[in-house]
C-alpha cells in the first residue's frame, strides 16, 4: 500500500481521514453490462458517488477486452 500511496502523491502530512478501502468481492469484467451494474451496486452499498474518487488497481485483473 504505502507504494500505491507515494505513486498518488501521498506523503505522511496528508490526511486519510476520508479515506475508505474497499476490497471488492469477484466481479463479472468490468467492460461488461453485469460487471458494470455490480460495480455500481458495491458503491451505492458503500454510498459512494458523484464527486467521489475510486481507484481500481490492475485493470487487466477486472477487464475481458483490450
């Protein structure tokens, strides 16, 4: 994480006080209709939304096309 962190331009005077850290359960591919409508629906559950930021590391991991 703390790799992650320093490539976004974290340092230890930031503060994470807003920060949440959602590991996804298995998904269908994110470039798909069902993988999209699940997506959206873990983030409703976590009341993310417009304005909000979510990083999702290693696209080749969530992606069936190119």
């Amino acid at each position: 994480m703390a790799e992650r962190f320093t490539s976004l331009g974290v340092t230890a005077a930031d503060t994470l006080d807003r920060f949440i850290m959602i590991h996804l359960l298995p998904l269908a591919p994110l470039d798909t209709a069902t993988g999209a409508a699940e997506l959206a629906d873990n983030l409703d559950v976590w009341d993310r939304g417009s304005g909000d930021v979510v990083i999702i590391d290693s696209f080749q991991r969530v992606i069936v096309g190119g």
